[in-house]
C-alpha cells in the first residue's frame, strides 16, 4: 500500500484554520480526506458538514471525508485510521490535521518519524500555518507558539488581508520573511485556496529546488504581490526602518526582536561527513529544543550524489538525493530556524566540518 500523505494545518486562534478546511473539504475534487482535530479546537468542523453527531472517534461525512478527534493521543489515531483502510473499513486519500491554535507543531510533525509504524503507513507532505493579517502584530509580538508556528511553515497563508492597509501587509510579509525565509507567503480571502496550494506541496520531503535560500525567495515575493518588493528585503535594518509593524519604542527594527529567526550556510567546499555528524549530533544535543526546524541539501566529500539533510527539534536525518548534474556546481546550503539559537557558533562550527 502506497503511502497516505498527512498535512498539518496550524495557526493561532481565529486564524481561519476551520474556514480554510472547510472549503478544502466542500471543493468537488474527487479525494477522500480524514480529518484529524485536537478536540480543543475553537470551532469545531462538524457543526455543518458531519452526517451525524455520534460518541465514535471516526465520523463519516456527506461529502465522504472522514473526521475524527484525538481521545488519546495522535499516535493512536493515526494507527487506527491506516488499520481501518487496509482492512477496506474506510476509505480514504489523505490526511489533515487541524492542531489547536495554541499547539506547537513540533511534536506533531516528529509523530511522523519517532514511531515506525506511523513512519511505514504516512508521508508528512507539509505544515501548512495560517496567520491572522489584522492581529498577527499583536500575536507575534506577545505569543510564542505563534512566532513557533510561522517557524515551523512549509507555506504561510495570510487571513484577513481586507481588513488592514496594504503596508501593514507588506510589514507583516518582510517580517514572517526574516522568521522563515523558505515558506512561500500567500493571502487567501475566506480560506479560498487552490488545492495544488494545499496538497502535495512535499514540503518535507526534500526534492531538487531548493527551497532555502532568501536570495531565491526576493524573485518568488514579486509574484506574490503582483509588484516587486526587493526594496523591502534589502533596505538596512537600521533606525530608519519605518515599517508599520515594526514600529515599536526607539523605532527599532523589530524583527530584530523576534526570537524565531532563521540563517542560511553556504559554501562550495566539500563537507568531511564524519565531522558533519559530530558537530550536529552535539547542537542537537543543546539546541534541539529550540531548533524547529534545519533543513539543506549537501556537498558531501565521498558521494557523487546531493545529500538531502533535515531536522525537527532533535530529531534528524539524511538521505541521498540525485547525482550531482555535469557542470553543476557543487555546493551546500542549509537553512536554521529557531528560537534565539547562536548564529555565530553554527556558522563557524559548520565551517570547521568542511573538507
């Protein structure tokens, strides 16, 4: 049986989470989707779409979807929605988890890699977040699970774009920009999205585009906004810097505030593996907590293939990718997100590992 792909669907409260999944769920595209909710939720799914309301964790819907709630633990969950398919009992495509607004996705994503029978039945294709235009300021500024949860993104959803002026969106977009520069930023009005938006996006599944590099991501803001934004990304983080978001005491930058931010490494020398191992495996050992997520792909002394690196907190791992093209360059890059962890010490301890 192929695998079952699963995406998480998180955001801080009142985000638009149940109206996105709502209209994922309505939209005529011929899937089967189980929906799995912390039972926390603010608003529940069920109210309008559920066939009937019954004590069972798994409820059939009109539309076919399937939707349950955690009672015990994901884990559990999980296991029993892929039992209940390959026996034939339910059928279905995918899977989407709905965390509850003040969840850390964290531990839901390393779900998918501690236990092996998750592992051999589920594909995590992507942590979808979605962030509130008019109260994301205010969130970001006071709550760390929501600064965590714009870390954690593979794609970044904006709500509520209508009810603020176009340069508070543009704030908000440089500054989620600076806490993870490879989740692509869209707006979406009433949880309207395309469902190539949504799934299959591998964001975890490591593939050739890199998707790591801020440099790469100034080309992909234009499209977004239909205008071009590089003066928003390259003016200096100085006093002068007057976006409406930042504007905060002194007149500081203030995503130099923010303790989730991300930086990248680079370089074309050849990485000695055994070096690599060691000097991950110990900033994994003191950081893991706070690294939420690090993600490359490798030049590595030995191999003609690219090596395809990721983590979540202290969980990590590696996999051979495709061989390196004739007349490729080689090089490395990866990509730190995390909570206030010491960029220096990274990027000269990544340094020291090469060949």
């Amino acid at each position: 049986m192929s695998l079952i792909p699963a995406t998480i669907l998180t955001g801080f409260l009142g985000s638009g989470k149940t109206t996105l999944l709502k209209r994922v769920l309505e939209e005529a595209h011929g899937q089967k989707i189980a929906v799995i909710e912390n039972e926390f939720g603010e608003e529940n799914i069920d109210s309008e779409i559920l066939v009937s309301d019954t004590q069972e964790q798994i409820i059939q819907m009109s539309n076919g979807c399937i939707c349950c709630t955690i009672r015990e633990d994901l884990r559990a969950t999980l296991r029993d929605l892929a039992e209940k398919k390959r026996k034939g009992e339910l059928d279905f495509d995918r899977v989407v988890i709905e965390t509850t607004g003040l969840a850390d996705p964290g531990p839901v994503a390393q779900t998918f890699f501690m236990d092996d029978e998750i592992a051999e039945s589920y594909l995590l294709d992507s942590i979808l977040t979605l962030v509130d235009a008019k109260h994301a300021a205010t969130q970001l500024n006071e709550r760390q699970e929501a600064r965590r949860q714009v870390g954690f993104a593979d794609q970044i959803f904006i709500s509520k774009t209508d009810l603020v002026a176009a340069d508070e969106v543009v704030a908000l977009m440089h500054r989620l920009t600076h806490m993870n520069p490879r989740a692509p930023q869209k707006a979406v009005h009433f949880g309207a999205v395309a469902l190539s938006e949504v799934f299959d996006l591998r964001g975890f599944n490591l593939n050739a585009k890199l998707d790591i590099d801020p440099d790469f991501l100034k080309e992909e803001a234009q499209d977004q906004q239909g205008h071009d934004q590089h003066e928003h990304h390259d003016h200096a983080h100085g006093e002068h810097c007057d976006h409406p978001s930042h504007s905060q005491g002194e007149g500081h930058h203030h995503t130099q505030d923010d303790d989730v931010k991300s930086f990248v490494f680079k370089s074309d020398r050849a990485f000695d593996p055994a070096k690599l191992e060691d000097f991950l495996g110990a900033i994994v050992n003191i950081y893991g907590p706070r690294m939420l997520r690090y993600k490359g792909v490798l030049h590595m002394k030995g191999t003609d293939r690219k090596v395809i690196f990721q983590g979540v907190h202290q969980l990590m791992g590696s996999d051979l990718g495709p061989s390196w093209a004739e007349g490729e360059e080689r090089s490395s890059k990866m990509v730190f997100i995390g909570i206030d962890l010491p960029k220096d010490i990274f990027l000269q301890g990544m340094e020291q590992c090469l060949v």
